[in-house]
C-alpha cells in the first residue's frame, strides 16, 4: 500500500498544528505533528486497522484510526492500493463527513 494525503487532510493537520502550537507548546505540537505521522504510517502494512467510520453506510473503504494520545482522529479511505488520509478530526469534535461524500 502507498500512502497519500488529500489537500484538506494537509491543511487540518496543519491547522490542528499550529492551533497547539501557538495556544499550548511548541513541543507539545511537535509530539502531535509525531503522533499523527505514526498512526498514518501504520496504515501503509495494515489499511484495515482503523474501525469503519459511518458503519451504518455499509462502507468498510471509509474508516478512521484513533491517534496514540487518543484526541486525534485520522480518517482516511481506501482506495486500492492506495491509502488516503481524508482529514485529521480532534475526538471531541462531531464531524459529520470528513470525505466530502453522499452517506445513506
């Protein structure tokens, strides 16, 4: 599997980034920034570790993986053999669809 990131993904993490950054600590950011790249990195020898995101939508290719500090989602779908990270989504936060798509 290859993993890539959409441009939304980019810019969440980003913006997740520099909000811990300037509003806590800069290596608090640095262990973020850490965190999420390892849990993404999982992804490339096992896509199907995360849980499925809407279960209920009957799609196993949408699924989301919870960061080892446990506040940080990463959402991402499978397309192949190609791993996308969607976007990166705080716990707490209700995200209704980080993928942009029609859901029953």
């Amino acid at each position: 599997m290859t993993l890539q990131w959409s441009d939304y993904a980019i810019q969440t993490f980003q913006a997740a980034s520099d909000y811990i950054a300037n509003n806590f600590y800069h290596e608090y950011a640095d262990a973020f920034d850490a965190d999420v790249l390892a849990t993404a990195e999982l992804l490339i020898d096992n896509a199907m570790l995360g849980v499925e995101a809407y279960p209920d939508a009957n799609r196993p290719d949408l699924r989301k993986i919870l960061c080892h500090n446990r506040n940080w989602w990463v959402y991402y779908r499978i397309l192949g053999e190609v791993v996308e990270v969607s976007q990166i989504v705080y716990a707490r936060q209700v995200n209704i669809n980080p993928f942009g798509l029609t859901l029953p």
